[in-house]
C-alpha cells in the first residue's frame, strides 16, 4: 500500500468537511467521532461521506469495499462511530479482500 488507510480517511473527511461546509470545532485524529449523539456527521451526510470514502479507496488502494454491509450493521460498535474504528474496520476489510 502506498498511503495508509488512516490517512485516505482523514484526507477523505477533511474535503468532505470543507465541500459540505460542517463547521469543525475539532481537530481530527483518530478518536474524532464521526456518527452519534456527538458525532460529526448527520446520516444523510454519513452516507455521502462513505460512498467518498469507498471511491479513494479504490482509486488509491485498487480494492473495491462495501463498508456500510450487514458485517458493519451487526458489531456491537459501529465501525462508524469514530476514525480509529473506522480505520480499524477498513483494514480488516482489506485483508479478507486479498
């Protein structure tokens, strides 16, 4: 892998912060909570965040994922709750994928 997978997330959330003018009153690193009752995001805007997400993923990583399936709806934690579970999932993903 040329980047880490952190790191396409953090640049993946960064641009979507900016596009979709979400004030930032955080500074994100890995504990930053993306989804919940003081998450970052709104669904909707949950949903457009993973759908980039997957798109520099593929184009930087050359792997096709499908984060938002029924392994991710059935933990006990959401991988969407923060960076470092998402980061966390994201990894195992990609080693099931090879």
């Amino acid at each position: 892998m040329n980047r880490s997978v952190k790191s396409i997330i953090e640049e993946t959330l960064r641009s979507f912060v900016k596009e979709e003018e979400i004030e930032l009153l955080i500074e994100i690193n890995e504990d930053t909570r993306l989804f919940g009752s003081s998450g970052l995001l709104s669904s909707i805007q949950l949903v457009s965040f993973i759908t980039e997400l997957e798109e520099n993923l593929e184009d930087d990583l050359d792997v096709e994922l499908i984060l938002a399936d029924e392994k991710a709806m059935s933990r006990r934690t959401s991988p969407f709750y923060s960076m470092k579970y998402l980061t966390s999932y994201i990894e195992e993903k990609i080693k099931d994928y090879e």
